[in-house]
C-alpha cells in the first residue's frame, strides 16, 4: 500500500488531473541472456505530454523495452531513467509514477471488476466515499460498465483486454506504458482507447506505447522507434 503520499506525486490521474513534468531518458539499453539477443542497443526520450510509438516485428524487443523502462528489467547494456534517477519496479519512487500494461495484471477470481477498481483506488489513497462512483465512471469511459458486477473470467478476450487496461488506467501516474492494447479491441473500441490515451497526453502523461495499428499510431505517436531486432 502506497497511502496519500504516493498518490500526491503521481498526479495525472483518471479524471485528467495535470502530470508533474517527467523525462524518461533509455540511452544505448540492450537485453542480452547467456548470448540471446532481446533488445538490440535503442535509445530514445520521452516527455510529458509526448508519446513515443513503439514498431516492429513480433520478436524484435518492443515488451523487453517496456519492462526495462518500467524497471522490471535490468538492461545488460546502456542505461534507461525517470529524471536522472534509476527505475525500479521495487522501488516506491517509480511504482508511485510509472504504470503500465504488459502483459496480463494479476486479477482475482472472486472480485467483480468494480472491486477491482475499488482495490486500486485504496491502495493509491483514493477517498473511499467516492470510489465506486469513479471506479463506474472509468469502466464507463471504456464502455464496460455494463459489465460492473462480473467476474474476470467470465469476460470475452475483447472484454478482458478493456478491464486490464482499465486497472492500469485508474491509478495516478506520471507514465503510461502500454503493449499492444489495441489487441483484441474492435475498430470502434480502439478509437475510444486512442480518444483516451490523447486526454492523458493533453493532461500531461508521457506515454511510451507498442502499438501495430497504424491509425493509432498517427493520433498518437509524436515519435514512431523502429524496433529492428537483433
């Protein structure tokens, strides 16, 4: 649980709230394991407001890149930071500020996806009084609040892809980190997500997002980084 505090420092929330200015700087970073290549040396910068798309073949080290900048994994070479300073996923200081979706979020079979929603807010210090009006309400935006007293596994795989990015979504952060979310998502949905994920760069969220999707690819990418492999 992270309290008050780390809520105040990540303050690009759901409802739009302004990002503290962030800089996240990936300067010659590569992924190598007893001689396998994952990431080929990729630099890039990325500010708030601006977003970098991430393309490239399936393979060529786009999610490895994301898990290095969300601190998830340790470059072999070359370096990635938020503001100068190391990125972590144990450390407070960027899970208070980086959230991303890569890969599935850990979701509990007895909890309905409000409950879900209601869970992040308490751990990120949401007031609890308001928590489900604001838990329907991101559910809303994503069109699934419908779906509000279900369970994870009793979603389809278009539906699950939403509710995922909705967890992600609704806790306070500085970086939106995203693989692929347009997967599974129908036309008209992936122009919600992008209608979205434009309102946090407005508000002042940097976003670096692996995307295939060449429509949202142009909304959204002030950059495209090719990812050639190794």
């Amino acid at each position: 649980m992270f309290g008050r505090r780390a809520q105040a420092s990540a303050t690009a929330a759901a409802d739009g709230t302004p990002a503290a200015p962030v800089t996240i700087k990936v300067s010659k970073a590569g992924k190598d394991i007893d001689g396998s290549v994952l990431l080929a040396p990729v630099s890039l910068t990325v500010r708030s407001g601006r977003c970098v798309v991430l393309r490239g073949a399936n393979g060529s080290g786009k999610t490895t890149l994301l898990k290095i900048i969300a601190g998830a994994l340790e470059p072999s070479t070359g370096s990635a930071t938020l503001d100068d300073g190391p990125l972590d996923e144990r450390d407070a200081a960027t899970r208070a500020r980086v959230a991303a979706l890569v890969g599935s979020p850990t979701a509990y079979r007895d909890l309905t996806l409000i409950d879900h929603l209601v869970l992040i807010d308490s751990t990120w210090g949401g007031a609890i009084d308001t928590a489900d009006e604001r838990a329907d309400d991101m559910l809303a935006a994503l069109e699934i609040d419908h779906l509000s007293e279900r369970f994870p596994h009793e979603l389809s795989s278009g539906q699950q892809q939403l509710f995922h990015l909705a967890m992600v979504l609704f806790r306070p952060s500085q970086v939106l980190l995203l693989d692929e979310p347009e997967q599974r998502l129908d036309t008209h949905k992936r122009e919600v997500l992008t209608q979205i994920l434009l309102s946090r760069k407005a508000a002042g969220t940097a976003l670096v997002v692996a995307c295939h999707d060449p429509v949202m690819t142009s909304a959204l990418g002030d950059k495209v980084l090719d990812i050639t492999g190794a």
